[in-house]
C-alpha cells in the first residue's frame, strides 16, 4: 500500500511516456496498478509532440540549470527518447501556476499537458541499464507536491521493467535521498575523473517491486549498521576509497543520508 502523499500526486498528475514507439511493446503502462492512458504514450518522432518536447527541455533546464548541467536537445533524442525513453508526471497547462508557466515560457494558448517530473533510462550494451536524469519542477509549483521525485522514479522503473540499475551521482546531490529511500547502492566508484564533475559516484542498485513499494510505504529507510560513514564534500576521502574499489574492494551505501552540524555523510558496509 502506497502512502497517501504518493497517492494524492497521483491523483493530480498524470503519468506519460516519451520514446521510439517501437520500444513500447517492452514497457509496462500500467505499473504498479497505475495506467499510462493511450493519448499519454508518445512518440519522440511525432510532429504533434513538438512543443512537449520543447517542455522536457525546460523542465531540464529549471532542474539542471542551476547544478550548471543542463541537457541539449539532441542528446535527449539521441542519448535517451531513442535507446530508452522519458517516463514522468505531468499537469495540464491551466493547473499551473504563474511562476511555472514563465519558468516553463507557456504560451496563453496552450492547454496541453505539461510534464512536472521526468526520469530517463538507457539500456546498456550489458543488459543492465543506466540512469540518465530524474527532474522534478517541486520547485516552482505553485503547490509543491512533496514525493514527486521519489515517485517518478519508482514507477518509471516499473515502466521500463528494469531489475537492476547503475547511475552516476554527484556526493552532494539531494537526488540521493530519493534512490537511497528506494534501494542500497553498491558502489562501483567513488571518484570519477572520466564525468564533468569528478567527485561523482557510479552505483548499481537492484529494484525488485517489494522494495519500491515499500519505499513508497511512507517508512524512512534508515540505514542499520555500517562501517563507516563517507562525507559528501570531501573529494580526497572519495578517491582514496576509489583507490581501494581498484583494489579489489567492494562498499554499499545501505540507508539514507546522515545530516550532522550542517554536513552530510553516507553510511558504507564494505561487501
Ligand atoms: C533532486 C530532485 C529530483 C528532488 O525532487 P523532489 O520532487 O523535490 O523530491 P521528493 O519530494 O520526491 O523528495 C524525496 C525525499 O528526498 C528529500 N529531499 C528532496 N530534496 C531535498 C533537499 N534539497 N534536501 C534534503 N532532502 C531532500 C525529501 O525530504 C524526501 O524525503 P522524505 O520523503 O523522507 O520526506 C529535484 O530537486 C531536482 O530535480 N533537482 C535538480 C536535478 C537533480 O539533481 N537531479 C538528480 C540527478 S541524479
């Protein structure tokens, strides 16, 4: 059973779907009991979507904007609508707020639908799959619909039907908050000088649908006992783990982010 703050978004948003149409037949419209309807699942190569596309991109500039990372549009046609797809929420147009609709540059004309959170998954050449980018326009709503990350990507995962994922995150990101909630994370670096930020984790994280729905129970996922705690700033701290991990060593993060005196730490078993 989901809790009610899930629930409630849920009932105000609608759930979308923006890929290659020939990916559809390997996607699930209806997780977790939730259905994507029929005028919802869109096609990336589709003329009549035209200004969602320009919407994805504003919504990826006010989330990624600020963290100085924001996408251009090709690499989300090439890099994620094609190999993968956008799974998200959305509103229609005259449910936003005025602070939104300028954010979001909305003309008066439009009514259509307007996607307030995204998640966006490739496949990789493994099997497994990569995490590209979970945005969340909380922000500037004019009411702020606490859980809308966390939930975009618990049932973006359904959608696409992925077991086990891997991702990139920066140590300082709040995004860690929400995939912490969802599952541990094995960490496959600590340090990563190949991204444009190098204090960047890359991580892997199974899903199996008992654990996302419990991450939607309403419960923290507290972490139990660890080794050690890793501090989020300290790039020094981040590559002499990462030196171990080359070693031969292997670490988890296996519970939400610790806040002490301003700081934040990560608790890590080592495996
Ligand atoms: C990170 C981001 C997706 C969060 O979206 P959101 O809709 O505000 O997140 P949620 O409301 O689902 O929050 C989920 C949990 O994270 C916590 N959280 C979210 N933002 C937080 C913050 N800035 N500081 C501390 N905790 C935070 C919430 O308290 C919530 O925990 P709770 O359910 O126990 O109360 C959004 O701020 C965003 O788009 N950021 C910019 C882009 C980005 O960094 N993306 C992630 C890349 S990996």
């Amino acid at each position: 059973m989901i809790a009610k703050k899930y629930q409630d978004i849920l009932s105000k948003a609608e759930l979308y779907v923006l890929s290659y149409p020939g990916n559809f037949e390997c996607m699930n419209f209806k997780p977790m009991g939730f259905e994507i309807k029929e005028e919802n699942r869109l096609s990336c190569m589709s003329l009549k979507n035209e200004r969602f596309y320009d919407l994805l991109h504003s919504l990826d500039s006010l989330a990624f904007g600020p963290e100085g990372m924001p996408m251009d549009k090709w690499v989300f046609y090439d890099c994620g609508e094609m190999p993968g797809g956008v799974v998200g929420l959305g509103v229609r147009a005259k449910d936003l707020g005025e602070e939104a609709l300028k954010e979001y540059k909305i003309d008066a004309d439009y009514e259509g639908l307007v996607p307030i959170s995204m998640y966006i998954a490739i496949p990789m050449a493994n099997g497994e799959w990569f995490g590209h980018n979970l945005s969340s326009a909380n922000r500037v709503l004019k009411e702020a619909m606490p859980g809308l990350g966390l939930v975009t990507k618990a049932l973006a995962l359904q959608v696409f039907q992925i077991p086990t994922m891997l991702g990139a995150t920066q140590w300082d990101s709040k995004a860690l908050e929400i995939h912490l909630q969802l599952s541990d994370m094995e960490l496959l670096s600590t340090y990563t000088p190949a991204h444009s930020y190098k204090n960047t984790m890359t991580y892997k994280s199974h899903y199996p649908l008992a654990g996302l729905e419990e991450a939607l129970s309403g419960t923290k996922r507290e972490a139990k006992d660890w080794d050690y705690l890793h501090p989020a700033e300290d790039e020094a701290f981040s590559r002499k783990i990462q030196e171990r991990i080359e070693a031969g060593e292997r670490f988890k993060i296996v519970g939400r982010p610790i806040h002490k005196e301003g700081e934040t730490f990560y608790p890590i078993k080592k495996i």
